[in-house]
C-alpha cells in the first residue's frame, strides 16, 4: 500500500471511527475504487482510492462546519494540508454540486477547482455502488436507498431530477472504459 493511500485510510480512520458504519462504508468505496483503477489512467490510481477512503470524512463531528459533508471534508483536508487535488475530489464527489447549489454552498465549493474525468467517474462510481456499512449495491439500488434514507424533502431528493442523469451517465461512461456491465 503506498503512502498516500495508508495516510488516507488513517485519516478516514482516525476521524470517522474505525468500525463505525461510516468508516466501513469508505473502505467498500476504497475498495471498489481499487477494482475500478483499470478504468483511470496509471498516474491517477493511488489518488482514486486515497479519495475513495476521504470522500466522506466531512461527517466527522470535529470537521463539521457547513453540514454539507463535500464542503466539510475538502475544507478539513485543506487546513491539514493535503493535497487541493484531494482536497477538491472530496469536495465534488458523487455530484456534489447539485446539492451545494440547493443549500445555497456554491460559492463555498467553488474555492475547489471541479474536475471531470475518468479520476471523477471511478470515485463517483464507487461511492454510488457500495451503500452504508460498506455492502455492495447496483447503482439504480444506492441512488433508490439514498433518496429513502434521506427523505423526500431532502436536498438530494430536491436536486434529483438534475443530479440523477448525471450519475447515471457516470456509471455508463465507468462500465464502458472497463468494457462490461457491472
């Protein structure tokens, strides 16, 4: 395991609690980012799976200031002195955007530089096929147990309508690099 990696799945430990169902969750999502490597290019496979253990650490109550878990993780590994590669792949994972913009997070977000490539994809893939508590899910089962467990009034149910085809085409884009349907 490199180093990057090994810091990121301490870090991921360190502040969401090893064990803990969100901890667990982050390691299926790194797990399955390490499946997907194949479908990014070399230089960018360490990166896909130290952001796949990272993506979600803004839960953490110690970095918890927005309430908007994207914006609370870039800024947590910003102030650690991370990577602002890192730090902007947390910060718009999973469309992160969509839901930034309904709760009014835009300009807060958009201190990151918003990427899209095949490094955003696999990550975007992987945290939309591993569900709470790390499970493996098929992507139309998550994007159904996230609108669930989140509510109809939620913001990600809000901006679905918009977020939802992106996602989708997401998934597509990652089953084609890979030449498969998974």
């Amino acid at each position: 395991m490199s180093e990057l990696i090994a810091a990121a799945r301490d870090l991921a430990g360190e502040l969401l609690g090893v064990g803990s169902e969100r901890w667990c969750h982050s390691a299926g999502v790194a797990e399955r980012a390490q499946e997907l490597t194949g479908a990014v290019p070399a230089d960018d496979r360490e990166l896909l799976v130290a952001a796949a253990w990272l993506h979600d650490i803004g839960y953490a109550p110690e970095l918890r200031e927005t309430g908007f878990h994207p914006l609370d993780g870039a800024d947590g590994l910003r102030a650690r002195e991370w990577e602002p590669r890192v730090c902007a792949l947390v910060a718009y994972h999973s469309g992160a955007r969509f839901v930034a913009e309904d709760r009014g997070l835009l300009p807060e977000l958009s201190r990151y530089s918003e990427e899209e490539s095949p490094l955003t994809d696999a990550l975007t893939y992987a945290d939309q096929t591993v569900g709470p508590g790390g499970r493996r899910m098929t992507f139309d089962d998550r994007v159904a147990d996230m609108l669930r467990r989140h509510g109809s009034d939620s913001p990600n149910a809000r901006v679905h309508a918009r977020r939802g085809p992106y996602l989708a085409a997401i998934a597509d884009r990652v089953r084609a690099r890979l030449g498969c349907i998974l």
